[in-house]
C-alpha cells in the first residue's frame, strides 16, 4: 500500500465513525485536510476522498462555518486551497467549543414550554409528564454545560502538556463505585419506564398539548448546531418524544413531531439499534409499541459512554495504521510526515479517552451534589 492508500483508508474510517451525526463527506473532507502538509487543493481533497467535486466544494462550505479553515489563493495559481490553520489535534478542541458555545438543546427555549406547561398542568395528566421531562432535562443540560465550559481550557492544557497532573478533574475512581450505581439504581427507578400505567383514563392529548409538544420540536430543529446534520435533531427528537409519553406508536410519534413517515421509521431503526428504544408488538395487531429502553439521565450519560467509545475505536484505528506503516521499507519523506500526524492525533485520542471518563465523574458528582441539596 502506498501512503495515500493508508491517508484514504483513515479518510474513509473518520467519514463513516461520524457519518449519522454530523453532516455528509464533513468528516472526510476535514480528515483529508489534516493528514495533508500545508495548504490543500480541492483536487488533493477529491483524491483523498474520492467524492465529486461538487460534494467536496459542499463538505468545505459545511466545514468553514464552523471550524478554522480558510480559502488561500496563490500568486500565480488558479486553484484554491484550503488549510486547517491549527496542528491537527486541536480539531477536537475546536469542535469541542463549537458544542460548548451552542448548547444541544436551547435552554431558553425549554424554559418557555415548561411555562406554557405550567398554565395547563391541571387540565390533563400529558402536562405533567411533560413537565417532569422538562425539569429534569434542564437539570441534566445546565450541569452538562457547566461541565463542558470549565474543561475546555483544561482540555487545551492537557493536549499541550500530556498530563492532568495539578488539574481540578476528577479521576473515575475518586467516585465511590457502590456509591454512583446505587445513585444511579436510584434515578433510575425514578423515572418509570415501563410505560405500564393505566391510561384508560386519560382520553386522548388535548390539540394544545400536541401542539405544545410541536413547538418544541421545531425548537430543537431550528436551534440545531451548525456542527450537525438535520438527521442528529430527527433521531434526538425522536427519541426524546418516546421518553416523554413513556409508550407510543409510530402514528403518535408522527402527529407530535411532525416528521415524514419514513424519516420516522429510519430513526426508529437507528434508536433501536443503538439501545435507546425498544419495540413490542402488540398481540392480535400489527400495531407496534415503542417505549424507552433508558432513562432520560442514562441516555445523558449515554454521551460520554458513546464519546469514550469513538475516542478508544479511533486510537485503536490509528495504531492499526501506524504498526502497518512501520512494516513498509523504505519510508518516504511524505509517508514520515503522515506517520508524524498519525503519532500526535493517536496521542490526542489517548488524551480526549481519560477525559471523557473523568468528564462523566465530574457529570455524576455535580448531579449528585445538586439532587442530593434538593432532598
């Protein structure tokens, strides 16, 4: 294999690690511009990913909204050029601050629902579960944030110098480990996810509800960060709404959010797969019930299981090149500098592992701490 072999092969691995929540061939484009030296033609770019041309130029305009990438034109030259104008680890501190600067989900926005709840708490039993959700949803995202905000500088810190020795971070085992599962049983077991409830009673939502529900939903679609395709707020919208009504059909998934019928069936799929829903078929119909197979905090606490998964499978992805790479003889100049590349964003990933998880205890402390001044 020749060195472009291994850069596409890195290429094809971050585009498909990242494929369903961020944008189209944005991950391929991105990879194929930090594994290059210096400024990059579209034509490399389409080399190294082997999209079209206008899926590359597409993937770029996605990239520089976001991250710092600029357009470079050079004397004498037709061609235009991009450059990621940082060395190629600090990506993740750069997407990083893009989730810390816009929160997943517009806590503004959760504030005014739960009001317009609150109005309507006593004139069906569908508010309060609404309400529940949204109390404790804001809970989760505020210390989330918090969590986020403090540990970007840190994280800066640690990918400059190795070692978060001196750093006010929490270590996974400075938790009592008896202590967090019993904590965790416990919130579990608060939210009842059985969806078993007799509802025999209740009569169907009111429209005010539904329609609550919708504006809602809208909200997470429109405040998107620009990081994300529209399928990430499908399937977060989704899932969500299966929380909120603890059992539901994809009829009612479809009347509250307000997604086409296949967009629906897709992230059911996707939910399902991924251990968020599950589905029963009710006996003597063909109608199926879905209900969530977590609580809302696991499913929190679900972002940094999923985020320590990514970082240990790409280190693992990047060390497979390297030992590979290391058996081809002789090495070339250029084949030296993508090993180089390859040494320091192995050695970011170790990093962005032990942050995850030490990110998590921060997450469980605080949680502990605020729940544990509310009793």
């Amino acid at each position: 294999m020749t060195g472009d072999d291994f850069k596409r092969e890195l290429v094809q691995y971050m585009e498909k690690a990242h494929g369903r929540r961020y944008h189209h061939n944005f991950f391929g484009c991105l990879t194929a511009l930090l594994v290059e030296d210096g400024p990059t033609t579209q034509e490399r770019i389409m080399e190294l990913t082997r999209y079209s041309r206008a899926s590359v130029s597409l993937a770029l305009q996605k990239i520089q909204l976001t991250l710092p990438v600029r357009t470079l034109k050079i004397m004498g030259d037709r061609k235009h050029y991009y450059t990621y104008e940082k060395d190629p680890e600090q990506f993740l501190v750069d997407i990083l601050s893009r989730r810390t600067d816009i929160p997943d989900i517009n806590p503004e926005m959760i504030r005014t629902i739960q009001k317009k709840a609150e109005k309507k708490v006593l004139k069906h039993v569908s508010y309060r579960r609404l309400l529940q959700y949204l109390e404790e949803l804001q809970l989760y995202l505020k210390i989330m944030h918090s969590v986020r905000k403090s540990n970007l500088i840190t994280f800066k810190k640690v990918l400059q110098s190795g070692s978060f020795a001196g750093l006010n971070i929490p270590e996974v085992t400075a938790l009592n480990s008896n202590e967090v599962i019993g904590f965790l049983r416990r919130l579990k077991g608060s939210e009842d996810l059985s969806g078993t409830e007799d509802r025999s009673t209740e009569g169907k939502p009111p429209l005010h509800y539904i329609e609550l529900k919708r504006e809602y939903f809208r909200g997470i679609k429109t405040g998107l960060n620009p990081l994300y395709a529209q399928s990430a707020a499908d399937l977060l919208i989704v899932v969500h709404d299966v929380i909120i009504e603890k059992t539901t059909t994809q009829k009612a998934l479809q009347e509250s959010t307000q997604l086409p019928q296949s967009t629906i069936s897709d992230m059911l799929s996707v939910a399902v797969e991924e251990g968020f829903i599950v589905v029963e078929k009710v006996s003597g119909s063909r109608t199926k019930m879905y209900r969530p197979a977590v609580s809302l905090a696991e499913l929190i606490l679900n972002y940094y299981d999923r985020g320590f998964a990514y970082a240990s499978t790409t280190r693992s992805k990047i060390e497979d090149l390297l030992h590979r790479m290391q058996d081809r003889t002789p090495e070339d100049t250029e084949s030296a500098g993508f090993s180089e590349i390859l040494n320091v964003l192995e050695r970011a990933y170790l990093i962005t592992e032990e942050f995850t998880m030490r990110a998590k205890a921060e997450f469980i402390r605080e949680l502990m701490n605020e729940l544990d001044g509310k009793t």
